[in-house]
C-alpha cells in the first residue's frame, strides 16, 4: 500500500495541463500545496490544421490518394508529455524530490511512462489513472488517497 508521506509529490496532469504538488503534512491527513503549474495552449485539431488534405499520384495514370492531415492536437499531447517528463527528470537530477505519485487520465499516463527517465520512475510510488486537474486541492488529496490505499 502506497502513502502520500511528507514531502511526497503529486504530478496531476491531463493533456493541457500540469500541477506540481508537493504533501506539506502526513500520510493520515495528506495536505498538498501547489509547487508549480504547466499550461498548454492546445486548440483543437481544426483550428490547427490545413483547409484540406493534400494529394499524392498513385500507380495508375490519372490516380491520385488523399493522405491523411497531421493531426497538430494529438502531436500537442504528446508533446506535452514529453515537456513534463523532462521537467520532472531536472527536477528529480537535482533532488528536489524523492518521492512522486502520477495522477493523469490512461492516455497522459501512457504517454508520460513512455518519456520518464529512469532517473524519476525509480522515485515513482503510485499512479492513480484519472483526470483530476479541474478539482479543487482537498478532492485531488481525498481520490489520491484512497486510490493508493486501495491499490
């Protein structure tokens, strides 16, 4: 069973957004403070992307293939990803912390285990596979507990 100890952090993050948290109380009564936050500005795919698809000749005389658009929302997500792993890698390189629990919904998390170094998922001690960045503090605390508990 995993606990939130003192000084434990706590990465909440979905595909746009990140909060730094860090437990400035116990594992009975965990209280967490925002350390740092990240923010994406991700527009959807639509706005992002060109009017149509581009074209390509295909094999046959006069043939020609619509390729599929990038989708720019989608590569933002994973980009993003990528940006809070390296955050944590320098923060975790400089010891500013020992321990870690993920909070992020499945496709943020995968995405995340995918880009850690082994540096900070050795420090890691649970993951809860949720989207909680739009809750307030003392329900982020509250799921976060009782999803380590439970695990």
């Amino acid at each position: 069973m995993a606990q939130i100890d003192t000084g434990t952090w706590v990465l909440v993050a979905d595909s746009e957004k990140a909060l730094f948290l860090e437990n400035v109380a116990d594992a009975e009564n965990p209280h967490l403070v925002v350390t740092r936050e990240e923010h994406q500005d991700n527009p959807s795919d639509r706005e992002q992307s060109a009017n149509r698809p581009g074209r390509m000749q295909d094999t046959g005389v006069g043939q020609r293939s619509a390729l599929d658009d990038t989708d720019w929302h989608e590569l933002a997500k994973e980009r993003f990803a990528s940006q809070l792993a390296d955050i944590l890698y320098k923060k975790a390189h400089r010891g500013e912390f020992e321990k870690i629990v993920i909070a992020a919904s499945p496709q943020v998390l995968g995405a995340l285990r995918d880009e850690l170094h082994q540096e900070v998922t050795k420090r890691i001690v649970g993951e809860v596979d949720k989207t909680l960045t739009n809750h307030p503090l003392d329900k982020i605390e509250k799921i976060v507990k009782e999803d380590l508990e439970a695990a």
